[in-house]
C-alpha cells in the first residue's frame, strides 16, 4: 500500500470511530469525498480537534512520523485542508514528504 493510501486509510478509520461516539448516519461508511468541516460538514469544532489529534497519533504509529496538522499554516489556508478526507489526506501527504530525508 503507498503512502497516499495509508494517510486516507488513517483518517477513514479515525472517522469511523469518532462516529462510533456522533452517530452521524452519513459518517458510518466515510470515503475520499466525505465532508468532514465546514459548510455542509458533518464534525463541529470539538470533534474535528478530536480526530485530528487520532490522525496525528495514528499517523505517528503507522507512518513513525511526528505530524501536527492543526498549526498556523494550516488554517491561514485559503481553502482549508479539514474540508474532506481526500484535502486531509493530501495536506498530510505534503507534510510527510516535507519531513522525509531527501
């Protein structure tokens, strides 16, 4: 499995157990395209800080790099990388490469 798929898998399993706890019928099978903040988003600001705290955990245990997702850069984003799985994923993917040796 490639990075890219590794980094979507994270973040679809921490959303599908953060919906263990909301209950959000449209969350019970989340894909690439899946909503997670903003307009017509399914996570409010408590549960979006939840999940991003489980993906940068598991992204840590998984991938054994350190990540913060939730910093200046990317919320001074013009189009935010929490709007759906697949953004989180890509913004994540481009923190990784950053971190890697070259």
């Amino acid at each position: 499995m490639e990075n890219k798929e590794k980094i979507t898998q994270i973040i679809l399993d921490a959303l599908r157990d953060l919906n263990d706890e909301l209950q959000v019928a449209e969350l019970g099978n989340p894909t690439p395209e899946t909503r997670i903040y903003g307009p017509k988003a399914y996570l409010d600001s408590v549960s979006l800080v939840i999940l991003v705290a489980d993906v940068e955990r598991r992204g840590a245990e998984t991938l054994g790099v350190n990540i913060v997702l939730a910093d200046e850069r990317a919320v001074s984003q013009t189009r935010s990388p929490f709007r759906t799985v697949q953004s989180l994923a890509d913004y994540l993917d481009i923190i990784i490469k950053e971190k890697s040796p070259k």
